[in-house]
C-alpha cells in the first residue's frame, strides 16, 4: 500500500482492509490519529477479528501511556499491541551508528544502481554529535 493519510471511515478501513487482505499492513505513526480516525478503525477490527498476514503499527512516542491517560483508545490500543517490538533511539545507539549509516548507504546504493561511497571519519564523528529528535514529523 502506498503511504497515504489513514483513512477515517469505517467504510475507507473496510475498503483498505480487504484490498491488503493478502499483504502485511503497516500502519504509521497511530499516536498522532484523531479520534475518528481510532474510532472506524477500532470498529472494522472488532468485526474482522483476525487480519490473514497482519498489521504492523508504528508509534514515535509510547502508545502504552497515552492508553493510560485516554488520548488512544485503549481497546484500539490492546488489538495493535499483541507482540510489541520497541526500538531504542538513535541517541541511545550512538555506538552503532558506522553499522546504520553503511547499511543505508548499501540500501540507496543499490537503488540509485550506483558505487556505494565510503563514509569518512569525520562524517561519523558529526553523526555522532548530532542530538537525535524522537519525532520526524
């Protein structure tokens, strides 16, 4: 599916879900979704009980605590959060940058069907000074 806005609609989720109903669906960024969008999504998964290859969600800020204090549904929250994978952020991992930045640097090599370039020193020592922002929105 191509990156696009959530839809809003129970009829948009029931659309978008039988579509993908093959694929894995990756949802973006749930934490900032309005209510509407929480609300129709809530109410297609309590009729599809079981999507056939998955859904993926993704947050930049903990889903768990805004369930907690009512800004995400909870029972939204408790259907996306079956096997909960968290991921340190990059401020946290500064030590493992060199292997991040080659790996991306393989990745759009490959795409743009080019020499991968090599990644200088001083490249890595201003990575590693940068103050990393938790949201890329």
């Amino acid at each position: 599916v191509e990156p696009t806005e959530a839809p809003r609609t129970i009829k948009e989720w029931r659309s978008l879900l039988h579509e993908c109903s093959q694929k894995v669906l990756v949802l973006e960024n749930v934490e900032k979704w309005t209510e509407v969008t929480q609300n129709s999504l809530s109410h297609v998964l309590r009729e599809v009980h079981r999507f056939e290859k998955g859904l993926i969600s993704t947050a930049s800020n903990d889903i768990s605590s805004l369930a907690a204090d009512g800004s995400f549904r909870n029972d939204l929250y408790y259907r996306l959060s079956v096997r909960p994978i968290s991921l340190p952020r990059l401020s946290e991992c500064v030590s493992d940058l060199a292997g991040i930045a080659e790996f991306w640097m393989d990745v759009h090599s490959l795409v743009a069907g080019r020499a991968k370039p090599r990644i200088s020193q001083q490249a890595l020592a201003k990575l590693a000074t940068i103050t990393w922002q938790s949201d890329w929105t």
